[in-house]
C-alpha cells in the first residue's frame, strides 16, 4: 500500500513540474516576442508646377504727323509657382505669384507699369464624406518690390516701394472646393494689417494708416474666390476675387481686390495674354481733383511674347514608418 501511494505520489510531482515548465516556456516566450507596432500609413501628395510669361513691345516715330513718342519700348513679364499637397483628409495650397513690368519712352523717361508680389498659403481638413468642405486657415502677403510714382506731366510723386504698402490677410473660416477648379473661402473672423514702412509715407499718413504710425489691423468678414480652368484647348483663364468688410469701421464700404488672366496660346511657346486688375480701398484716398477721394483701381495689360510653362511635378512622400516598414518587407523577401 505503502509503495503505491510512492508511486502516485512521485508521479503527480512529475506533472506538477513538466506542467510548470511549460507554463514558464510559454511565458518567456510571449514576454520576448517584439511587439508588432501600427504602421503610420499616411502619405503626402505634392504637385507642382507654374508659368513664366515674357512680352516685349517698341514702337518708333519718324515725322509722324499725329505725334506720339519718337521711341517706346515696353516689356512685362510674369511668374507663377505652385506647390500643392495632398493628404486623406487634408490639403495644403501654396501660390507664388511675382509681376514685373517697365517702359522707356522718349518724352516721359523710364518707369514701371508693372510690380507687385503676391504669396496665398492655405491649409484646410476636410469635414464631409464628399471632400468639398474643409475647415482652413488662410494667409496672404501682397506688396512690391520697386519704389512706384504717380505721374502728372513730368511731374512724379512718390506713393510706394517695398513693404510700403503691403497687406496681409490672416483668417480661419471655410473653403467650399467643389472641384479643382473652382475654390470659395468664407470666413467670419479675418485680421487685415496694412503696413506702411517707408518712412516719408508714413509721415504722409497713407492707405488707412495714421499719420506717423506703420501699420493698422481690422478685423471683419473675408471672402475670396479663386478660379482656373482651360476654358479651350488654346485659351485658359485664372481669376481670383477678395472682399474684405472691416467690422467695426463702415462695413458697408467693402474693400475689392480682383485679378484676372486670360492666355490665348497660339504656338508652343508664344501665346497672347490680357490682364484686368480692379481695386478698391475706401482708406485709400488720393483721387479726385483734390487728391483726397477713395476710387476703383483699373489696370489692364495687352501683351504677345514667350511663354514658358514649369513642368508640373508630382511626387509622393511616405512617412518614415512606411518607408522603414517596406524596407524590411523587402530584406524578407529576398532571404
């Protein structure tokens, strides 16, 4: 009796520790397996592209009974530089646009009939299932970058140069893209600050800004449209439309702000191009004939010359994970 009670005995410590060790093993080897960690599957989307646009005109007279300059030459140029990402869920555009343009006459000397810069960034996340709203912040730079004159005979007043003026929109609201076309950004709270650095100009108390001071901010109501499309195979159209309304000073008098581009393109690199620029800031006052009245600002330009399109580039960006994640899914393979 005595033996088999050894024996059951024996036997159940056998399985007790065969048990145990088993357990531990199982143990040890959950414990040192590398946990699998989730891959940030998130990728940007880049696209860019832009245009360059050169014209040159001259004109000449010799004993021409109707008068005009005995010698004009003219040229303007334009470029363009955008830089579009592209993200599930998100979107970030970036557009540089940069004007130029000169003329030398006989009679009236040289002077510019072109200048300004013009910087739009904007980020948005989309908030629908369609992918037409997005909730966005927006800012945008515009000035110039030579000094500029208002002409009265041979008379020239100074008005402008770099940073004097310049305007610059910052807002959050939101941006209706329907397609890739066409974009509408509302937005209910906008800060607009009006720099005014030159000093002369300053003292001048030019373009809304106090007599001495650099700079004024307004906050209102901001909207702007931006429109581009290839209306045919050989003619394209790029607009884009600002309305500011300044909440606590006269927010019926909305400033404008409007660009427009036609390009009629009639060889592989010369095309024809019309720009309509309109204006209108009620504090900038220095129209009418005693120089102290607001107006709509027109500018229209006619041109024929080169054109130049920067090709339009696009690439992926992966995140490190990703690219680390396909780079050993690849070691793997060729084992």
């Amino acid at each position: 009796m005595k033996k088999w009670l050894v024996l059951v005995l024996c036997s159940f410590l056998v399985n007790f520790t065969f048990s145990q060790e088993v357990a531990v093993a199982k143990l040890r080897n959950e414990t040192s397996r590398s946990i699998k960690k989730e891959v940030d599957t998130s990728i940007w989307n880049w696209k860019r592209g832009g245009l360059y646009n050169f014209n040159l005109s001259q004109s000449s007279l010799s004993n021409w009974a109707a008068g005009g300059d005995n010698f004009n030459m003219a040229f303007t140029s334009y470029f363009n530089y955008f830089a579009y990402y592209q993200k599930p869920r998100h979107s970030w555009d970036n557009n540089f646009d940069l004007n130029l343009g000169f003329m030398q006459s006989s009679n009236l000397g040289g002077r510019k009939n072109d200048d300004r810069i013009d910087l739009l960034s904007k980020y948005g996340y989309k908030i629908d299932s369609v992918g037409q709203l997005y909730i966005s912040g927006l800012l945008n730079v515009r000035s110039q970058i030579f000094d500029g004159y208002a002409y009265s005979g041979t008379k020239a007043t100074f008005t402008s140069s770099l940073l004097s003026p310049a305007y610059i929109i910052l807002s959050a609201g939101v941006d209706y893209k329907p397609n890739n076309k066409l974009s509408v950004f509302f937005s209910p709270l906008t800060s607009r600050s009006t720099l005014v650095l030159n000093r002369s100009l300053a003292n001048k108390g030019k373009y809304g800004v106090d007599t001495g001071k650099y700079f004024i901010r307004e906050t209102g109501l901001f909207v702007t449209v931006n429109y581009n499309n290839n209306l045919t195979p050989t003619i394209s159209y790029r607009g884009r439309a600002d309305f500011f309304s300044n909440y606590y000073q006269k927010p019926e008098n909305v400033n404008v702000y409007m660009t427009n581009l036609f390009a009629f393109k009639f060889h592989k690199n010369f095309s024809a191009t019309y720009s309509l620029d309109l204006m209108y800031d009620d504090k900038v006052r220095i129209f009418g004939p005693n120089k102290n009245s607001p107006g709509l600002q027109i500018k229209s330009i006619i041109g024929i010359g080169y054109v130049k399109p920067i090709p339009i580039k696009k690439t992926v960006t992966k995140s490190k994970m990703v690219a680390a994640a396909e780079t050993n899914a690849g070691a793997n393979s060729n084992k």
